[in-house]
C-alpha cells in the first residue's frame, strides 16, 4: 500500500514552454501532498505544500506564479513550471501523507531537461 | 528551525562489515525522524522512522536506527552489508505529523566485494 505516482518520468522541453507534471496516490487518499527539487548530487529542497482543495504554500525563494500547484483532489496534485528555463531542469519529487500524515510516501520522481 | 546534518558525505565498506550512517539533528520539540534510500534515478524509499515509544527502531533490509534525545542522533546502522546496499541514504526530521520534511544533505554508501 501507500504507493505514489508521478507521471512524467522524464521530460523534455524548449526553453519558454510549460510543463505539467503529475503526482498521484494511487491506493489512499493524501490530504497533504508536498513537492520538492533535488538538483545532481544534492538534497531534496522542499518547494511547495499542497492541500486539498485549498492553495498551496510556497516556500521562501519559489517562485508561485512560476511553478504553479494544483490539488484538485485527493488523489492527485499537479506541478506546472511555466516558461521554463535551463536552469529549471532538476528531479522534481513529489510526496503525500496518508492517515495521522506521520510518513510522507514519495513518487518515484520526474527528471525535467529544459533545452 | 530545525535541521539535519549528515556526517560524511560519502562512505565505503566492504560486503559484510558493519555499516554506520550518522545523522545528527536540532529541534526544539520532539521530532519525527526518517531515513529514506535513493537508488539512482529514482524516488525516496521508506527505510525507518521514529516518531514515540521504543527509541531503536527496526526497519527494512535489516537497517535499525536509534534514537538518542541526550545526544540528538539517530544514526543508521546495518550489521552486515551487502552489495545492494549502495545508495543513497538521507535521515529527515519534522515537527510534527503532515509536515514537510527537513532533510540532511545525503550519504553515499558504496559497497565493494
């Protein structure tokens, strides 16, 4: 049980175009899903909280109207990166919390390369 | 605020020695503490977790960690290792449940035979 989704894999893009990225639970509903960016080599940084149906928190230095989050339901949350850039190319993990939220059960993870 | 720090960004032992990951924390409430594993490419994988009672916590593939509150650790340990334990391990802490995560930089485990 807990598994988490993320759909793409790996993605591709020009420079100037958006890029949606989606992360599901897949067998429990996530009251809270977070999102965060690991760049090579180094630790996840959290970028974002989501909740249900309400907007998500970003954390200091995230750009909101850049990186847009949407959790329409309790099984799905979305990650848009408009107009993306080189330098936003990273692994963009997501993961949700299910039951008390103790554990955050994450994605397996999208790798985003802005050309 | 809290935060983590992994001691030794990279360590190597041989299959079937003790493996020691350490991971030291600040908190001003009690903390949930994690250890993920990340394998190449791919998500965080649940290894352990404290959150309140018996401080040495059993968790998957044979790792346990301890929580010790006098010395704020919670090292990972591994009596035996084995090949497929090279990765890399990250110890996390949060406040309380349903919050974000606060994760060390990583440790890189290599095994060699």
């Amino acid at each position: 049980g807990a598994v988490v989704s993320q759909h793409p894999s790996r993605v591709i893009c020009k420079s100037g175009t958006s890029v949606k990225i989606e992360c599901r639970s897949l067998d429990f509903q996530a009251t809270t899903m977070f999102w965060y960016r690991q760049f090579p080599k180094q630790s996840l940084m959290l970028m974002a909280t989501s909740n249900e149906g309400s907007k998500a928190t970003y954390e200091q230095g995230v750009e909101k109207d850049k990186f847009l989050i949407n959790h329409a339901s309790l099984t799905l949350s979305t990650l848009t990166v408009t107009s993306a850039h080189p330098e936003d190319s990273s692994f963009y993990i997501c993961s949700a919390t299910t039951g008390k939220g103790e554990t955050q059960y994450f994605g397996p993870g999208t790798r985003l390369l802005v050309l | 605020a809290q935060s983590v720090t992994q001691l030794g960004s990279h360590v190597s032992v041989s299959e079937g020695a003790l493996v020691l990951l350490r991971c030291n924390y600040s908190s001003s409430v009690p903390p949930y503490l994690f250890w993920y594993v990340q394998y190449p490419n791919q998500g965080l994988q649940l290894l352990l977790k404290y959150t309140t009672g018996a401080t040495l916590v059993k968790g998957i593939n044979g790792f346990e960690a301890e929580f010790k509150k006098s010395e704020t650790s919670f090292h990972l340990t591994k009596p035996s290792a084995h090949m497929s334990d090279a990765a890399e391990y990250f110890c996390a802490v949060s406040d309380q449940a349903g919050t974000a995560l606060i994760f060390g930089k990583g440790t890189t485990l290599s095994v060699s035979s």
